[in-house]
C-alpha cells in the first residue's frame, strides 16, 4: 500500500523542488485534538506520507471503535439467525451421516508421503533434456548425507547428466551409481536440503489380485508434477514381449510417459512396485505394468554393491 | 476489494491536497494563497518556504476519508466479528450435538465410499442434464452436459462449458427420459470456457451445491457425472481420485502455460460428452466442472476440471451482467527467458546485462489490456505484485488478479527500467 502512495504522489511533485515547511500553531480549529507540532522536512513527499498515515489510522480506529459501540443484541442476531437455524436443524435428526472409510485415509496417508518422496529425473545429453522420468527415494545415508533413488534404466538411458526436480521446480544434480537394462533399474544418488521421506520398499510377493495400489510420479511433463492415481492390481506375474527376466505386476491406475521410474505404492505406503509400460494402442486402457519391488530391491544391492 | 479501496483513498486525498490552495511557490517569487487563512508562502534564495496549519489539511482529509471509508470499515468489523462468533457457534453446537449423541437421541452412522456412491446417485448426480445445441437449419450440432446449480420458482439455471454451445443458434435442455426444454443462453466466459443457460419448467428438478473447491485435497475420492458419447451413455457415473491440484499448462498448443485456470486434475474415465458435466465430491457437492482431457492413443486417466470456487465466481457474475469480470487477458506473446535461454541466442538477441528472467514480448494483441502500453522487445520483470521468475509461476501468482484491478507493470525497454502505472486489466476480446 505505502508503495503505491509513494509512487503515485512522488509523481505529482516531481520537479517542484525541495521545500521546507514549518508549521504554524494557531487556534485549534480542527476537530482533532492532536497537538500541533513543528515538523521541518525538505521533502514535499514526506509531509504527505506523514499525514496520510497519522489520518489514516485515525479514521480508521475512530469508525472502528464506533461501529464497536453500536453494535447490540439485535445486530449480532440479524446476522446469525439463519446461520443458528440450518445449524441446530442437526440436533432434529435422529440420525447423522459420517463419511469415514479407511480408504479415504489411507490414499491421503500414501499422497503426503509420495508428495516428499517420489521426484522427477531429468537426463541430459550434451547440455540438452533428452528424457523425463520419476523417482523414489529408498535410502539416505547419513555418513555422506546423500540420498539414494530408484528410477528406470531407460530413463537415464543415453544421458551424460542427470537433475532430481523437486515440485517447486528446483532441482540438483544427481549421480548415476549404476543401471541394469534387463530389470530396466537404475539408481541414482543426490544431496539437498529439503524435506525428503524415505519410502519403505515393501515386499511384492504376497500381492494378491485385487489389492489396491496408488502410482505417484510425473505424466506427461511435469506440469503435471507429483500426479497421484488409483487402482487396483489386475494380475501378477505377467511377462511382456521381450523380456522374460521379469514378472510384471499388472494394474489399472492410470500411467503415462513419464510415470516410468515412480512407484506404486499400497495402502500401507510401502512401495510394492516400480512403474516401467502399459499398453498404449487405441484400443486398450487400464494395463500398466510395474515391476515387483522384490526383484527391484535384489538389483539394486547388487548395483549399490557394485556388481 | 482493499486495492479498489485504496485507490480512492489516493484519488481523494490529492484532490484534498489541491482544494486546500496547497500550492507551491515557483522558485524566486512568492506567492499567497487565498483559500486558507493560514498558510502563507515566503521566498528564502532559492528554495521557497511554506508555512502551513497541519491540524487544518488533517481535519479536512479526515472529514473525506471518513465519509469514503465507513462503509468499508463496517465491512470488515463484520467480517471481523463474524469469524470470532461462528466460531463460538460451532463450537457450541458441536458441544450440543454431542451431548445429544451420549444421551443416545442422535445416532451417527459412519459411511463408507459405498454409501456415499449410492446417496449421489439418488440426489445430486441428477442434477447433471443433457444440452442439445442446433445450428441454423435445426440440426442437433453439439451434445454435452451441463449442471443445474440454482432454481428462482419454476426457472432454472445450467452451467455447461462454452464450447459445448459454441456456433449454436438454439438450444435445448435434455432430460433423462428424453424431455427436451427450451433453454436460453444466458452469457458465457470463452477463456475459462463456461456459460450459464436457463430454462423455465414446472418440474422438480434436483439443484447441486457448490462445494467449496479449495478444500479439495490430492488422493481426494470424487465422481464425475455426464453423459460421454452422447446421451445414449445418459448420467454415466465414474470414480477416480483427485490427482493433482492447481494445473497450469498449455491448452491452444502455443507452447505458453494457459494462465486462466488452475485446473483439477483427477483420473475418474470422462470422454467427449462429459464436457460441462459435474465433478462431485463425496458430499455430493459440485467441486468441478469437466472440461478437457488429454487425449492421445499413449495417454489415459488425465481428466481436467475447472475448480467450482471459479465457476460459482463466474456463472454470478453472468447471472449478473451476462459476462465474466474473474479473468483478465494481458494479450501479450512472449518468451520465458529463464527456461528459454537459446532461444535468445539462436536468434541473436542479446540480453541487457544481469537479466535472466523475464518475458522477452514477441507479440501484443491489438484492443487487450498491454495494447498501446507495451512493445515489442520489452523485457516485462514485474506485472502487478508478481515479479517475474518463470512462466508457471507467474500463471499461478497472477491468478489473484481480477478485471477490472489496476496494475502497474516494470519493464526494460532498450536497456533502461521504465515502470508503466494505472493499467487497467480488461476482459477477453471476442
């Protein structure tokens, strides 16, 4: 507000010149009861500033406090009468409805823990985006307070550089510890200051059909950052054309590029899954394919170890 | 409304100043003034000196400001008050119904998803009709949905989309069992892309409730109401959560994020048909209106709604004046320099100095809110209260602007800053 006073009035005055002004005391013809005071200033502005301030402040308290005085019993039941009745038209119903359902809990129980867990991976070749993914973080490791996170190998696939974007849309840089093209697993390492929650992996065997499962990550671009979806697993061990190392857990929350390398997750907030293909013809919808977290977690030992 | 406020305050209080006979001596003469017999006007060498009563210009600026402000400030005591005593309200009555509840003269009956699928299917997912557009020649040209969301005795009103009655020279109502009613467009907001339409009929027909869309939450159950591919799938109902508030992007595929609506995004199935159709949550209150989908053989479960705070702002100000005060356009074309720094060196612009972010201004539309105000080659670093980062963050902070709000703009034109005041932001140009 002082902002647009001052640029505004600084206009009108500009090029009239400093000038001092000293005030007069003279009988009090106003109906203030302030006293006058001597004020000297060079500044044409800042007399202005002044007074527009002390008034201000003055109207304001004084409509205030009158506004205060006159309000009585009547006033504050004009404006709460309807408000009372719809409110005690509960108290006639013999009966009340609820919603309470321990799905509902738990999808807003997994959303906070994907929204500072599951991040964009961003891969660069020669200074140029190439290709945009998701992530979960998975480990920290404090002696060297860096953070671990799984992803696809073809999402870092080809890429000399590699940034973790946050929501805000900062990001740092990350390194790639190791991939493996068959599993299609990749993890990469990052620092940063922010508020990052370790997501449990959990354990896919004893998934059953059914279940419910919630895909967090990034489709399309990540305008759409931190996208939560849900569904259901539609079938396990499934074997994709072209790779027969790995048994798919098939499910029907929506995924889309981008999603690859994020998880799903099940109601417990343990990842179950890493996302990695659906189907995508015109004819189909609702396969989405992840890969078990068990064969996720045994590849990616055996990339943090080196091997 | 506080920026509105202020601006009459300022405008006040200089013409205050003026009327006061609040002149200034031009340098080396002197002048007296007439309006006030206590100010007087002296020279000293070159710097003129002014002898002023203080008290007197305070009494009279408040004598203005407080005729201007007191409606105002009742305004606010009232907002002030009624916060402090709802609480106190609600407090009492939760108190109340609980006391109710151990006495046993209340049961409160939890309910799950089910529960509430079923209690929307009877109430307010009826609420969800069918709109027939028909061009000239009385040929059904466009189907959609729309919601009935306010009844004045036997006169409804329907929000749709307004791509839903685009080109349309009449327009009919469609009910479920095929009944169709004549219906009148009332006014339409093309940039969100809503209209509002009514129709009179002694029916009883189901009317929704705005649900208060800011209180939506990601992971959110909610249900989507149309009727996609045409009212042979009439009241579809589908299930999704919400996956992802505020969405900013780009629409009309000008590579700019689309700064008009911050979208929900949810994954509930909607198709061509469900556009203008109700987005609920599970208190069967409308939090949405569906408009668009992402749709492309390799893209599924990306259903965008336009948030039902906006739409309840927009269809009021249609009822009102027939059109939408809520959004500006600026009418600008620009790139981002800040995620676009090759493209400045591919076309061998060179930057001022220091400068690496802003909108470099490619474009201005003729007869929009920058006409006549910015040129091409301006670097815009501030719009209003907004300084300029990147792209989607200027969508998402500019959204608090309103038609109407007066702004000022801060811009480098050939290497110097110039700040452009009293702009006032206009509607979109038809």
């Amino acid at each position: 507000m002082k902002k647009i006073v001052f640029i505004f009035l600084s206009i009108i005055v500009a090029g009239l010149g400093s000038i001092k002004i000293i005030s007069q005391t003279t009988e009090n013809t106003s109906t203030l009861t302030t006293t006058t005071t001597t004020i000297e200033t060079t500044n044409y502005s800042d007399l202005v500033a002044e007074i527009y301030e002390e008034v201000y402040a003055q109207v304001y308290a004084e409509i205030y406090s009158e506004i205060m005085a006159e309000i009585d019993q009547e006033f504050y039941d004009t404006i709460y009468a309807d408000y009372e009745n719809k409110i005690l038209e509960l108290l006639n119903n013999e009966e009340i409805g609820v919603f309470y359902d321990t799905l509902q809990t738990k999808i807003y129980d997994v959303v906070a823990l994907a929204d500072s867990s599951v991040f964009g991976v961003l891969t660069q070749a020669e200074g140029i985006g190439i290709a945009g993914g998701s992530g979960v973080v998975y480990k920290y490791d404090e002696s060297s307070e860096t953070y671990y996170l799984v992803t696809n190998q073809h999402v870092i696939e080809g890429g000399d550089a590699f940034e973790i974007i946050f929501s805000d849309e900062s990001t740092v840089s990350a390194n790639l510890i190791g991939s493996d093209e068959d599993t299609d697993i990749a993890v990469l390492t990052f620092k940063s200051e922010k508020t990052i929650v370790v997501t449990e992996l959990g354990d896919s065997s004893s998934l059953e059909r059914g279940q419910f499962i919630i895909a967090a990550g990034n489709p399309e671009s990540f305008d759409f950052y931190g996208s939560i979806t849900l569904g259901v697993i539609s079938g396990l061990k499934r074997t994709l054309s072209g790779n027969s190392t790995v048994k798919y857990i098939q499910h029907d929350a929506a995924i889309n590029p981008g999603n690859s390398g994020g998880p799903i997750y099940n109601l417990e907030g343990q990842v179950v899954g890493i996302n990695v293909a659906k189907y995508a013809t015109s004819t189909i919808e609702g396969m989405g394919f992840s890969i078990p977290v068990n064969t996720a977690k045994t590849v990616i030992s055996e990339i943090e170890n080196g091997d | 409304m506080k920026k509105y406020l202020i601006f009459i305050l300022i405008a006040l209080f200089t013409l205050t100043m003026t009327g006061c006979g609040f002149y200034f001596a031009p340098v080396g003469s002197s002048t007296e003034t007439t309006t006030s017999s206590n100010l007087t006007t002296g020279t000293q060498n070159s710097v003129s000196q002014t002898t002023i009563n203080k008290d007197l210009i305070v009494s009279e600026i408040y004598a203005q400001i407080y005729e201007s402000m007191y409606d105002d400030v009742l305004n606010a005591v009232i907002a002030d008050i009624s916060e402090e005593r709802f609480e106190t309200l609600y407090a009492d009555t939760i108190t109340l119904i609980l006391q109710e509840i151990d006495a046993g003269n209340i049961t409160v009956n939890p309910e799950t998803i089910i529960e509430r699928l079923l209690m929307l299917e009877a109430t307010t997912a009826n609420a969800v009709v069918g709109i027939a557009n028909y061009n000239e020649s009385g040929t059904v040209q466009a189907v959609g949905s729309g919601v009935i969301y306010k009844k004045e005795l036997n006169k409804y009103y329907v929000v749709t989309n307004d791509h839903v009655i685009e080109d349309g020279d009449t327009f009919k109502i469609v009910l479920e069992d095929g009944t169709e009613i004549e219906a009148t467009v009332r006014g339409k907001d093309s940039l969100v892309d809503l209209a509002v339409l009514y129709f009179f009929s002694d029916l009883d027909l189901e009317v929704v409730e705005f649900g208060n869309s800011d209180e939506l939450n990601k992971g959110e159950i909610i249900v989507a109401v149309g009727h996609p591919s045409g009212f042979d799938y009439y009241g579809s109902l589908t299930m999704g959560v919400v996956s992802g508030l505020d969405r900013y992007f780009d629409i009309d595929g000008d590579n700019v994020k689309d700064m008009f609506v911050g979208y929900i995004q949810h994954d509930a199935a909607i198709n061509s048909g469900n556009s203008g159709g109700a987005l609920f949550n599970l208190e069967g209150e409308l939090i949405g209106i569906n408009v668009i989908k992402l749709s492309a053989i390799e893209i599924e479960g990306m259903g965008f709604a336009i948030p039902s705070n906006l739409t309840k702002a927009i269809v009021e100000d249609i009822e009102l004046y027939g059109v939408s005060k809520q959004k500006p356009i600026l009418g600008i074309e620009f790139i981002d320099i800040k995620n676009n720094p090759l493209y400045f060196v591919q076309q061998g612009i060179t930057l001022p100095e220091g400068v690496d972010k802003g909108f470099y201004i490619t474009g201005v539309k003729p007869n929009n809110t920058m006409d006549g105000y910015i040129q091409l080659g301006d670097i815009i670093i501030e719009i209003g209260d907004v300084i300029i980062d990147s792209s989607r963050q200027f969508v998402e902070e500019f959204s608090i602007y309103r038609v109407g709000d007066v702004i000022s703009v801060t811009l480098i034109r050939e290497g110097q800053t110039i700040i452009i005041e009293n702009i006032e932001l206009k509607a979109s140009v038809d």
